[in-house]
C-alpha cells in the first residue's frame, strides 16, 4: 500500500515534522536506522522561538515537566573569570518574546515527542530501517532500505541528519566540512562539584580558540557541560586529533571554575564540529529536507534543534494551505525557510570566531560587551522574535 509521506530519520527534527503533519489530517510514515528511536548527546538549549514551535505541536506543557528555566545567561572570560556580558532571560525576556528560555536533556525532548507521536492514529513508527537508496519518477517518490525493504511514497522528506542520504539525491555536495574546532559533551551530577552545585543559571567562558558551557538539567539534578576547543593536530586523513591530552593543554592555563569542570569532564567520546555551507535549493520534486539533513549548523547560536522545529510546523504550514499540491507545497516551504536557516548557518560561523578571538584582539571585542545592557535583546530579535 503507497505511504502518503515518508519521513526518513527519527529524532528531533523527524518526529516534530510527523507530529505536525498528523495535526494537519495527514498520514505520515517514520523510518528510523537505528533499532530504537533515541537521542545521543546531553544538554538541549531551547530558545523563544523553539518554545514557539513547541506550542503549536501541543506538546510544550508536557515540555514543562522536564525544563529548566534558567534566569540569566552570563559571559565569562575563560582565564580570568570575569564577566563580559549577561543576558536577562527572566520577566522582560518574555514580555518580549512571550516565551521562555528552556534548557533540557535531549533524551527528554525526544522521548516527549515520540510519546506525541505514538499517541496518534495517523503516525507509523519503524525503527531498524537504514535508507541507502532515494528515487522520484515525477508522480512518486521511492525509498529503498538495507534490509531490502522498498517504500513506495506521495512524497520523501529526509530529516535523517548531517550525513543525510537522502540529500545526497536533492544535493549532492559531498562531506561535511570540518571547522577543525572538536568537542567533549556529558553530563555531571551536582553531587560531584567539590564546592557546591554551580549557580543555577547558564554559563558560558571564553577564551582563545576555545570555549566552556554549562547548565542544569532534570530538576537542576545534572549540569550539562560542553567544551569546545580548536586541535592543531587536525588532519582530514586522520582521526588522531582533537585527543584528550589536547583538551587538557587547551584549558590548562584557566580560571578555577573552568579548570574544575574540565577535570570532570568524560573523556570517552569526542565530536567534531562539523556544517555545511548553505545551499540554494533543497527540495526535489516530490522530495524535501529538513532539519540538519537542509542546512547543519555550528552549534554556537545553538540553533540546530530550533531551526529543525521551525521547518516541521512551516511544513505542516505549506501543506494546509497547498493541499493535495505537495510539489508547490515543498517549493512554498523552500522559499519561506531557506532564507532564513541560511543567515543562522553563516551567523553561527560567525559567532564562532567572535567567541574565539585571539588574545590580542579580545580588548576590542570585550569593550562593547562590558557596557551592553543586561537586558538589551535587540540584537537576538531577528532570531527569537
């Protein structure tokens, strides 16, 4: 029997699009490769306009049970330990963006919308189901699977991530680049700070070619820590770089409380920080993308699963307006998004750099940021309101 619209990939980004298209009347079809469906990493930032989208899929109160509303961002220097600049994330940050700022564990957010989505009638979940193969003949669209299984579809939409197959079929722009930045990522409890749980907001230190973030999660229980360094052992034919004792020499010469954190850090597994330029079209005919599968970011905006939730209600959008014209449908989504993910993608490269500013042009950078306004957002409307 031919499946209306076929999702391919099941994380965050997957199940908000079959999530919103169920709402929309539509029957909606997940493939997952993996043989749970399931989150790999820790801490999640969800920004207004994450929380926005949330909200329109039904599923932000549920949300609330496992959200941290932290009270202020705060900006630090990573030697030093001296604040830069913070950012007023309580009363006046939602009489603006009407939204709050919500910090969680990605598990939690996943879970909360696969829950979403098996409570629907109209929503088909396969787990084990590896995509290797995406065709479109003009009327319909085929995916084949490793295990042989064949999906005979309305439309495709790939939201299977940053190494997406099914973008390699709409745009075919090889690897991702390697921004040669790698990053450690994991979760501490409160009980292990030698000195007392940290402050219950989110914190982020500086310094040159690397960064430091942390803040609570699950009931301010676990802290979320990230740390993000430049390797100057990078080598695209190699993966001996970006190694632990890196990490160790990177943050060496720190202030306490970034040097503490580092010593905390789990050291198992690393991630290298890894987009791709913007591309001017995405959609295919009958075949659209979404989420990272369209346009991966650097995480510095940290904007990725806020872009992803934006472009699965937009989708719905398109579809309720155009109807049984998919093919206008996907061009229309297209059009409102690509712009827009496409300025955030440059953006966060952008921001990267300006967090990682070599030591002699910090004094320029920090000059305006020690006199900003702790309540002063217009520089984040574009993105939030």
């Amino acid at each position: 029997m031919p499946i209306p619209f076929l999702i391919v990939g099941g994380g965050i980004g997957g199940l908000a699009a079959a999530r919103a298209l169920s709402r929309t009347g539509r029957s909606v079809h997940v493939i997952e490769k993996e043989d749970e469906f399931g989150e790999i990493g820790a801490g999640l930032q969800l920004a207004p306009n994450a929380s926005r989208m949330l909200d329109r899929l039904g599923v932000l109160d549920e949300i609330a049970k496992f959200a941290v509303y932290p009270e202020r961002l705060v900006w630090n220097d990573a030697v030093t330990g001296k604040l830069l600049t913070a950012v007023n994330l309580g009363n006046p940050f939602l009489e603006r963006y009407r939204y709050r700022y919500i910090v969680m564990h990605r598990a939690d957010l996943l879970n909360v919308l696969l829950d979403a989505c098996r409570s629907s009638e109209l929503i088909c979940l396969e787990s084990g189901k590896r995509a290797i193969a995406v065709d479109d003949s003009g009327e319909r669209a085929r995916v084949n699977c490793a295990d042989g299984s064949v999906y005979d579809c309305d439309a495709v939409i790939g939201a299977d991530g940053l190494w997406s197959v099914v973008r390699k079929f709409v745009h075919d722009d090889g690897d991702p680049v390697c921004s040669t930045y790698v990053a450690y990522r994991g979760t501490i409890p409160a009980s292990r700070f030698s000195q007392g749980p940290p402050p219950e907001e989110m914190a982020l230190w500086t310094g040159p070619e690397k960064h430091f973030v942390r803040y609570p999660l699950r009931g301010k229980q676990l802290y979320n820590q990230v740390a993000v360094f430049r390797s100057y052992r990078y080598r695209e034919d190699s993966d001996d770089w970006g190694t632990p004792d890196e990490l160790d020499e990177h943050f060496a010469e720190t202030c306490s409380e970034v040097s503490d954190g580092i010593a905390l850090m789990d050291r198992s597994r690393r991630w290298p920080i890894l987009d791709r330029p913007p591309i001017a079209s995405w959609t295919r005919n009958r075949i659209t993308l979404l989420g990272d599968a369209a346009h991966p970011m650097q995480q510095y905006l940290a904007q990725g699963a806020c872009q992803a939730l934006e472009d699965a209600v937009a989708l719905a959008d398109c579809l309720e307006k155009y109807g049984d014209k998919i093919v206008r449908a996907f061009q229309a989504y297209e059009e409102i998004r690509s712009p827009h993910t496409a300025r955030v993608q440059l953006a966060a490269r952008a921001f990267g750099e300006y967090w990682h500013r070599p030591p002699e042009r910090l004094v320029e950078r920090n000059r305006p940021l020690l006199h900003r306004r702790h309540d002063d957002y217009t520089e984040l409307d574009w993105l939030y309101g």
